[in-house]
C-alpha cells in the first residue's frame, strides 16, 4: 500500500490538540441540551410518539459525551504521542456496530 511521506512521519498534535477536542465536547453538550429542548416541547404537547422518538438521540447524545470526554482525556494524557491518539481515535471508531433501534436515515 501506497503512503505519502507525509503520512509515514506525522507531525505531532499542535498545541491546540486539547482545545479541538474540550470544543468537541463542548459542542455535544451543547447539541444534548438542544435535544432536552425538543424533548420537554414534546411532553408539552403530549406529543408521545416524538417523545419516544427522541429516546434514542438522548442515548445517542450520551454516548458522544462520554466519546468526546475520553478524547479528551486521551490528547491531553498523550500530548507528544499522536499515535497513541490515532490508536485510540482508530479503536473506537471501528468499535461501532449498526444500532438497530436507529430511526430510518432520510430519503431511505
């Protein structure tokens, strides 16, 4: 397999690595209290079916927390060693299957 000789010596993580990622996460925190938002509009309406619809973003909101907060803790414990970053990063985002209590993607 064909690699540039940029990919052979990555640079390492600049300084900025750690404050990429607490943005990261503190946009998802954001995007959950968007969700909790929709949420309490829909138990204001009685609107049950997009209440139950709603469960699984909040499952989803919760699991993209805790991956945004590890990362976090991965850049910042591993500052100097960007493979041990793409090791985690490469980890985790093969680790996941197809949730089957996913809605339907749009236009599907």
């Amino acid at each position: 397999m064909w690699r540039s000789p940029a990919s052979r010596h990555p640079s390492p993580p600049s300084p900025t690595s750690s404050r990429r990622s607490r943005l990261a996460l503190e946009q998802e925190k954001r995007v959950t209290e968007q969700i909790y938002g929709l949420l309490r509009i829909a138990r204001e309406e009685n609107d049950f079916a997009s209440e139950q619809f709603m469960q699984w973003f909040i499952k989803e909101q919760v699991e993209e927390v805790a991956t945004m907060n590890d990362l976090l803790a991965v850049v910042t414990r591993s500052k100097d060693d960007i493979n041990a970053i793409e090791d985690w990063v490469a980890r985790e985002q093969g680790a996941g299957a197809t949730d089957p209590t996913a809605p339907a993607a749009a236009g599907a």
